[in-house]
C-alpha cells in the first residue's frame, strides 16, 4: 500500500494505492480504520484492469487562528 499527501483549496486529499492481492474485506476494514480515527473521508475511487485499486481520501483542512 503506498500513499500520498496534497492539499487543495479548503481538503486535504490522501491518495492509497491497494494492490490486487488484498481482498475487498480487508480493504474496506483499512479504509474504515482511516475514516474512523483519522476523520477522512471517501472521495473518489478507481479499479484498474490488473486489479490494483487507487483511493482518493479527503478531509477538511482545520485552520486554527491565533487569539493573542
């Protein structure tokens, strides 16, 4: 599984490659896990013709302003 990090705008997208050898049920636990405790989000996602699937996760970019 590799992953990658960008930032757009007002989301914070997280692209995960899951290669073919994982089955859909540990993939949904792994996604389910990331959405759970690291409040993404589901965006997009893509199967490929040898299997591997790519999935793009978003999540809200919290800004905090400084009060001094």
């Amino acid at each position: 599984m590799a992953s990658s990090w960008r930032r757009h705008g007002h989301y914070e997208y997280r692209v995960v490659t899951i290669d073919r050898e994982v089955s859909v049920p540990d993939a949904r636990k792994m996604l389910t896990e990331e959405a759970e405790y690291g409040r993404w989000e589901l965006a997009r996602t893509r199967l490929y013709l040898g299997g591997q699937r790519k999935v793009w996760l978003r999540r809200k970019v919290i800004r905090a302003a400084s009060t001094l």
